[in-house]
C-alpha cells in the first residue's frame, strides 16, 4: 500500500500566496514603461498625406533601431521632412529597451492623434518627433518637476548633505551621458539625449542639478526633467522612480494594497486555524 503523496500545509501555501503577491507588486511598480509625461503638437495633419507616411516610416525605423541600440536619431526628407530620436535609460537591456520604444509608440500613437509632433517620456526610455529642426538642439526648458519626500533615516540635514554629494559626483562625471551614483542610501541618476555633444550634455546636467537643489530645497527626494536631460533622486528606495503618471506614489498605493491583501489572508487563516482547533475539540470528544 503507497503512502499519501504530501503537501504543503494550508499555512505554508498563504504564506507562499503572500510572497508571491508581493514580488509581482514590486516588479510592477518598477516597469521600465511606467508613463512620465507626455506632450503632442497643436498642429495635425491629414491622414494619408505625405506627413503621415514619412512619421509611420520614421516610428517603424526606429523601433527597428531600439533592437540593437540604446540610442537612435533620424531625419527623413521624403515624401515629408520629419524628424525623430529615441534615448533608452543606461541600464537597460536591449530587450527592455526595444519593448520601452514598442510601448512609446503604441502610446503616442493613442496620445497625440494626427499631431505633427510628439514627445513621450517613459520610466526606461525617451521619444520625440516633430517636423521642427530639434535634433542636435540643446533645451533646458523644465518639462517635469517633482519634489518627493525623503524616506530615509536621519535628520533632514544630513538627508540634505547626502544627496548633494551624490548630485555633485554626478556633476563630475562630464563624459558620460548616463551617470548614476549613491551616498548613505540616497541615489541618484541623470542622463542626456544621445543627440547633444557631451559638452552640450553637461551644461544640461549641470543646470538640472543647480534646478534641482534651488526648486526642491530641503527635500531628499525627486525628479527634475529637462527637454533633453534629466536628474532623479531617490532615498532607501523611495522617491522618483515609484512615481506614476499622476504624480502620486506607487510605491504608497502598493503597501496600501499589500496591507489589505496581508489583512484578508491573516483573518482567513485565523479562521481555519479556529475551524481546525474546533473540529479536533470535536474528534477528541468523539473519541472517548
């Protein structure tokens, strides 16, 4: 006679159902296509022109670029001038990279119907097109600004000191487009469009800094987006990139959601740890 094949107590598979919940939480709250913000042109054009060719061959060839490049620029002059770029963040892969342009273009293709020009920024990846002359163009105008709490222990000036040791070593590295650096649990990361000299790209990185630290003041945390640069701070994992598109952290509604998950499973295992109790009560009874 074979014995009983066994399994996981009840316990054991809730606390599994816990972990998993949570992993799938977190990893979501990171996704490389979380929306930042976006922007389309005033002007349209008519479907089936030549403006609607050139853009579709433009996104094609440039999506077809992100499978083998981080970075892209192109100018088509026909059947309509059109100019585009991608930059997708340093530390990803090609294949988070190509699926980021993928999901960029899908989204700006619901976002700016029939606009001339459009501009997305995603968690993992920037795209811009437009028929104006902006490649190779320099543009410090603020897009995005968010100034986010710290997160982190200690008082509000060695939070402060902190982080601007980790802005100043980013500030130092003036040969790298992406620079990322870290200090007592405060991390940083900036990045330039491909697209600028690495001179350009500097005196962009230099000014978001200075931004930075001038419009958020006090605070450990946040994003300071620029229209070809950026400088993002965070504090012991919180701060700018659990931002979503409403400018409301995601990292604040995941624990508000894992609270009340934590909460249901709890009181369904009091439950039948209060059910089984009974019925061994009972089985002791029924024995004697």
């Amino acid at each position: 006679m074979t014995s009983p094949t066994p399994s996981l107590p009840l316990s054991s598979l809730l606390i599994l159902l816990l972990f998993s919940l949570f992993h799938v939480s977190l990893t979501a709250s990171t996704s490389p296509t979380t929306y930042i913000y976006g922007g389309c042109s005033h002007i349209k054009y008519s479907q089936n022109s030549a403006y609607s060719a050139s853009l579709n061959s433009l996104l094609t060839s440039l999506v077809n670029s992100a499978t083998n490049s981080p970075f892209s620029k192109l100018t088509l002059t026909s059947p309509a001038t059109i100019s585009g770029v991608y930059q997708c963040r340093g530390d990803l892969p090609e294949s988070s990279c190509s699926t980021c342009i993928r999901n960029s273009v899908s989204q700006l293709g619901s976002l700016c119907v029939n606009s001339v020009g459009g501009v997305l920024q995603l968690d993992g990846c920037f795209l811009k097109y437009d028929n104006a002359t902006f490649l190779g163009v320099e543009d410090k105008s603020v897009v995005l600004k968010r100034c986010g709490g710290g997160g982190g222990g200690g008082d509000s000036g060695e939070l402060v000191s902190r982080r601007d040791q980790v802005l100043g070593y980013l500030a130092s590295l003036s040969e790298s487009y992406y620079r990322v650096g870290e200090s007592g649990g405060v991390k940083g990361v900036g990045q330039c469009v491909g697209d600028l000299s690495l001179g350009e790209c500097q005196d962009c990185l230099v000014y978001a800094i200075q931004r930075f630290k001038g419009d958020c003041g006090p605070v450990g945390s946040g994003d300071l987006f620029l229209g070809k640069c950026y400088v993002r701070v965070m504090v012991d994992g919180h701060g700018s990139s659990w931002y979503g598109s409403n400018g409301s952290s995601q990292d604040d509604e995941i624990e508000r959601t894992l609270a009340i998950l934590v909460g249901l499973i709890a009181g369904i295992a009091l439950l039948i740890v209060f059910f089984a109790f009974l019925r061994r009560l009972c089985d002791g009874k029924d024995g004697k």
